[in-house]
C-alpha cells in the first residue's frame, strides 16, 4: 500500500511536470521572445536615428568641403593677381 501511495505520488509529480513544461514554459518562453524582440526593436530604431545623423552629418561636412575648395580657389586666384600685379610693379 505504501509503495502504492508513493508509485502515485511520483506518477503525479511526473505528470504535473509535463503540464508545466508544455503548458506554462511555452508562455514564459514566448514572454521571453517578446522581451528580447522589444530590445531588438529598439537597438534596431537607435541604429536606424544614428544612422540618420551620420548621413545628415556627412552630407553637411560635404557641403562644408564644397564651399571651402571654392573660397580657396578664389583665395589662390587673388594670391596668384597679386603675385602678378607685384611683378609688374614700377619701381623694382
């Protein structure tokens, strides 16, 4: 009778471990999926905002480049009038 008594307990115990298992684990692993989802998520939007400003950025310091290369131009093209407006100058 007592093995009896303990035989169903295990048989119980086995039994109330599987319910857990394909019952109650799946949500927690599917609450788990969804966290881990949610932290992609926003990793991936942080990705995205960063991504934004990078090309804002490059396209502003492209901008920046473009009219520098022509303030040079015009500095080397007054430098170079200069240079020859010396050169001919009365007096040398």
């Amino acid at each position: 009778m007592t093995l009896l008594l303990v035989l169903g307990g295990v048989v119980l115990a086995v039994v109330g471990f599987r319910y857990f298992e394909n019952h109650l684990a799946p949500a927690s692993f599917l609450s788990d999926v969804r966290a881990e989802n949610h932290q992609l998520r926003d990793a991936l939007a942080k990705s995205r905002f960063d991504f934004e400003v990078e090309l804002a950025t490059r396209g502003e310091l492209e901008r920046q480049v473009v009219t520098l290369n022509e303030q040079l131009k015009q500095v080397r093209e007054e430098l170079a009038f200069l240079k020859s407006a010396g050169a001919r100058a009365p007096g040398k």
